[in-house]
C-alpha cells in the first residue's frame, strides 16, 4: 500500500488488530488493537519523503542515539528503505542489509531484522542486530515507541522507582524518587539498568510496557516550548503523545563477527486496573 506517498504494508491479525508500517525504517505509524482505537502517536505535521524522519510511530534508531556520535541524529536505519520478507497472519518481518549506501556511513557487514507482531491487546517489536562481517561491531539503538495519550500532563508511568536516571543535557546520575514519572513538565530522561517492566495509566486504561535485551529506558515529552520550535509537530502535538522507549544508551552494544543480539518491546493495552 502506500502511506502518505511512502510504500508501506497493512496487515491485521485474525482478532480484528490492525497496524501499518513503512517500508522506510521499518516504520511502525499505525497500531490499532483488536476492538479500541489508535495507540500510537503520528504527527499530521510529520514529512513522509523517502530520506526524511517520519514524527511518531516507532522510529528505530540505530547505530547511533541522538547526537552521540558522527551520524544523523538516531542513526540512519529509520530514514533507509527496508525489504519486506515476510508477512503471516498478525506478523510482518522486515529486513534491512548493510549496502554501499549504509557503508559510506558506518564501515560494517550487517543485517537488522525487525518483527512485528500484533494480536488482541497486544503489540511485540523483536529488533535482531547480525553481525555479517569479519570484526566485533558496537551500536546504541532503541524503539522510540511514540504512545497515543488522552492528556500527557495526567499520564502516570509506574514502575522506575528507585532507577538511576540521567537527563538530556546533564552529567549527573539522579535517582527517580516517585512512584509515578508523569509529563506534566517536559521530560527527555534516559533511565539506566531500568527494570524491564514499566506500566502507563492513561485515565481508566493500562498500558504494560516489557522490554527485553533493551538494558535502558527513555522517558521523552518535549513540552510545549520545544514542540513551538519544530516544523513537524502541531504546537499542541505533545499533549498527545509520551515516548517510552527501550533502549541500548549507556553503554553500546558489542556483537562479535557472525554473532547477533536481540531486544524487544512488548505492549499489551486494557490492563485491568485496581479500582
Ligand atoms: O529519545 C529522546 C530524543 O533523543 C530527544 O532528545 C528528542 O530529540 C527525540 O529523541 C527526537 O529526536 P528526533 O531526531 O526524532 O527529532
């Protein structure tokens, strides 16, 4: 199909769950679970132009986070275009090789592969990371899972108590005090060594977050201000979304010559709730 002007698949599981991807990226722009509405966040403000970074969804950044490092903020696996190898019920497999293109950027043999599957309640994201070369390669990477929020200034996410964090910017290593991370204030955080489960409480509905392989977790609203100052979100864009993503930061990720690593993110809405 095409997405905005971008090759994308579409693909549903048998339960009614629905979920759209770009082939760019391995983009994952639309998750709608079995019988409820849409759970990601997508900027209608957000460019959808072969080369450029798509605003929301699930960006996947790799080898490089954000500006740690020579590359385009995030890396360049979420603005090259991707082959489909797979598509079952439920399940799409994509994969991405290293090629001239990737070389010139980032001298190493490679093959990412990401699943996605969806079914009932549920979404799971499996990155693989193959290391086709001859020598160890090192890369930082995440899931930058845009979650759709009624209110991001209500929202709670349970679950990183007692987690060393580190803020945008910042040197200092803090530990997270609260039950509860809330975006009332613009948050850009990356939780280090964070457990693998953390839980969103969006008014009368649960979301269970997993994450697996991911040692870190980063905790990203940018506030009203700096949502002013970026051409591919609408100003109130950030009210809507909260970016819990599970990430490979503090330290890279070394995979030897024929080796792969793993990481996952599972989401499972309409968790009961204590009443
Ligand atoms: O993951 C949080 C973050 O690194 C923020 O600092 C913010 O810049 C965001 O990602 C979005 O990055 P992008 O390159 O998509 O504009």
């Amino acid at each position: 199909m095409d997405f905005h002007g971008l090759p994308a698949v579409r693909w549903s599981s048998a339960d009614g769950a629905m979920a759209v991807a770009t082939l760019q990226g391995a983009h994952l722009v639309s998750w709608t679970p079995a019988g409820e509405t849409e759970h990601l966040y997508l900027s209608e403000r957000s460019p959808f132009e072969p080369g450029r970074a798509i605003r929301g969804g699930v960006p996947l950044v790799f080898p490089q986070f954000g500006e740690r490092g020579p590359l385009a903020h995030h890396g360049f696996a979420r603005t090259l275009p991707w082959r489909l190898v797979s598509q079952e019920e439920g399940r799409v497999t994509l994969v991405l090789e290293s090629s001239a293109e990737s070389r010139q950027l980032w001298p190493h043999e490679f093959a990412l592969e990401l699943a996605i599957a969806i079914g009932g309640k549920r979404l799971d994201m499996e990155l693989r990371v193959r290391n086709a070369g001859d020598a160890p390669f090192s890369f930082n990477a995440a899931l930058h899972t845009y979650l759709r929020v009624s209110d991001a200034a209500e929202v709670r996410l349970e679950g990183l108590k007692g987690t060393r964090f580190v803020d945008r910017g910042a040197t200092a290593t803090l530990v997270e005090a609260r039950d509860a991370v809330t975006a009332a204030q613009p948050i850009d955080r990356v939780y280090l060594g964070a457990p693998a489960q953390t839980r969103l409480v969006d008014g009368g509905r649960g979301i269970a977050i997993v994450q697996r392989g991911f040692p870190d977790t980063v905790v990203w609203n940018p506030g009203r201000e700096r949502t002013a100052a970026m051409a591919d979100m609408p100003p109130d864009g950030y009210r809507h979304m909260l970016c819990v993503e599970a990430a490979a930061f503090e330290r890279p990720v070394t995979v030897e010559a024929g080796a792969e690593w793993t990481g996952a993110q599972a989401i499972t809405t309409r968790l009961p709730l204590p009443s």
